[in-house]
C-alpha cells in the first residue's frame, strides 16, 4: 500500500483484556489492509502507571492531530479526583454524538434479525453532572442535588446527525424519545427541536415519538419497531446498553463518539480485568467499532469483508468464544477469523 493511501489514526490499548482484544482486532485489519498508520498512545490505567496520569497530554494531542482513534475499555482511577476518561475526550473533542447500532450476529437467540441504531446527545443533559449538596440539619450531606441542561442548538444538531445517517445508510424512521409528559422544558426542548427538523426530512424519513419507558418496554416487546432512535444523553446511555442486550450483550456492541473535528471508536464493555491474559476475551466489539470506523473513513469495501468473515464464523458453535457458547480463546477465535475472510 503506498504512503499517500494511508490514514493517521490513534491506537489506545486499553486496560484489562484490551490490549488482547486490539491485537486481535489490528490482525484482523491488516489481513485486509486496511488503510490506518498507528500512533500508538496510552490512557487510563496503563496511563497512570507510566506517567501518572490516565489521559496524558501526548495522547490528546494525537488524537488532535489525527481526528480518529481506536480504543479498547479503559479503566478510570477511583479517587484521586479523576474524571471519566470518556467524559473528558468527549468533551475535550466535541465529540456530541454517541452513534451505538444493534444488529444480530448470534443467530437462534431470543430475538433475531434486530436492526436498530441508537443516537445519543453526548456532551449535555444530566451528564453535565451539576451536582451539589444542601445541608439538612447536622447533615452537609442531607440533600443531593443534580442539575442537567440541553441547549437549542445540541439538541438540532443531534436530531439532524440522526437524520442525516438514516438518508446516507438507507433508514426509513427516526424515532425521538423524550421524558416531555414530565421534564417539560429540559426534554420539551428536545422534542420541539427534534419536529422541526423533522419538516424538513418529510417524504425522505419517517419520523415518530415515544416518551422513554414505553420505548423501554417496546424495545423487549417487539424491538423490530425501531430504525433510528434519537435521544439525551441520560436515555440514551441507558437505551443502548438494553439494546446491546438484545443481541447477546455489551460483546456484540461497538459504538462511535462522533463530532466535528474527531471521532472515537470504541468497545463499550468494561475492562474486564478478572479474565484479563487470560486468552478468554471476545474481540467482535472492539472489531464492529473497527469496522465502523472504516465506513468512517469511506472504506465500506473492507468492512464488508470483514463483516462477511464474523457472519461465517459466528455460525460454527466450535469457533465462538466462550461468551458467545463457545470454548476457543481470543487467539483461535482470531485465527478462524483471518481464514473466513473472502
């Protein structure tokens, strides 16, 4: 492949079962040849462990200079006044939409064929967590408080994100789930901007409504309803994880954290240091995020091939890995993988 072919891209290893599962995952992208020259940084608690911090400075500014990343689970230091690694890229970049799609890989489970995507806001809502304590008699603690917000112009510019990717992947709904019956004005915003943008869609993509614990219970009730979902950052966070768990769980879900100048793309599972050397871990998510950023990058010819390959693989019970009802390790899972590529 010749240098002028080559896209820049940060690499983040992770914690836990990461770095296994970025191996894995950056074999598999070779053997396709993909397009993506490494800037290998850390963060989180390899981080911490090498320079005392779990975002270093040398990390943000790779990102910067490349505007994509790959990253595998990270853990965040508990105390010591660490903020939320995710959080603080999120909002470091402007990084505003969460984009979390939902597809089954895992056939025979107890919902099949689940084609639905998730849009998060990503940056305000209750997660600004304005949080405070008000004192009740001898308690300083007796009250705790939290203060969200979403603004006009976030809200826009989520709904329209949503839009856009139902015209540009062939979608035919967007959904705009609120909390509007009761949060009047923190989601009746949402919801307002959410219809205006609506218009001008009209005749390209349908658009509906539902309030955010009926879209819960229709999601376990008949999930093939869905298209697009829209919605704040509190619900959404919530809403992807029950989604994920319609096909198998956080292993089968990669997401994206989008924004104008950078964009992420992750596993969303945890570290899971209990099994971590272990040669056990599931790699698909980190690889489904990997994929996504290929598409990112315009390169859905590679991730075609590779979605192709998971597809062949998934159907052999003897290839899975052991989250998945199988018994072969990272490593094998990987190796029947790279030979499924067509």
């Amino acid at each position: 492949m010749s240098a002028e072919k080559t896209i820049p891209a940060t690499l983040i290893p992770g914690d836990g079962i990461g770095p296994e599962i970025m191996d894995a995952v950056t074999e598999i992208l070779d053997a396709v040849g993909a397009p993506f020259a490494w800037d290998k940084q850390l963060a989180g608690m390899a981080a911490v462990d090498a320079t005392g911090n779990p975002l270093p400075p040398q990390t943000i500014d790779s990102i910067r200079r490349t505007g994509l990343a790959l990253k595998s689970p990270l853990t965040t230091p508990v105390g010591g006044g660490f903020k939320s690694i995710n959080v603080t890229l999120r909002q470091e970049f402007g990084l505003y939409a969460n984009l979390r799609p939902t597809r089954t890989f895992v056939p025979g489970g107890r919902f099949d064929k689940i084609d639905l995507v998730l849009v998060r806001e990503n940056l305000e809502g209750y997660y600004a967590a304005m949080e405070s304590y008000i004192p009740v008699g001898d308690d300083p603690h007796g009250i705790a408080t939290g203060a969200g917000y979403n603004s006009r112009a976030e809200c826009n510019r989520i709904v329209r994100f949503a839009f856009e990717y139902a015209v540009k992947h062939g979608r035919k709904k967007v959904t705009l789930v609120h909390k509007a019956n009761i949060l009047k004005l923190l989601t009746g915003l949402f919801l307002e901007e959410g219809r205006k943008v609506a218009k001008e869609y009209e005749g390209r993509v349908e658009c509906n409504e539902r309030i955010v614990d009926a879209c819960a219970m229709q999601l376990v009730i008949d999930p093939w309803q869905y298209d697009v979902i829209v919605t704040t950052n509190l619900f959404g966070d919530i809403l992807s994880d029950l989604t994920a768990g319609l096909v198998g769980g956080l292993g089968m879900a990669p997401g994206a954290n989008i924004g104008e100048k950078a964009a992420v793309f992750e596993a969303v599972h945890g570290s899971a240091p209990d099994i971590a050397g272990k040669d056990l871990a599931n790699p698909l998510a980190l690889l489904l995020a990997a994929n996504m950023m290929l598409e990112h990058v315009g390169r859905d010819d590679l991730s075609t091939r590779i979605e192709s390959g998971i597809r062949a693989v998934i159907t052999k019970p003897e290839l899975l890995t052991r989250d998945l009802g199988g018994k072969s390790g990272t490593r094998e899972f990987t190796a029947a993988l790279k030979q499924h590529l067509v």
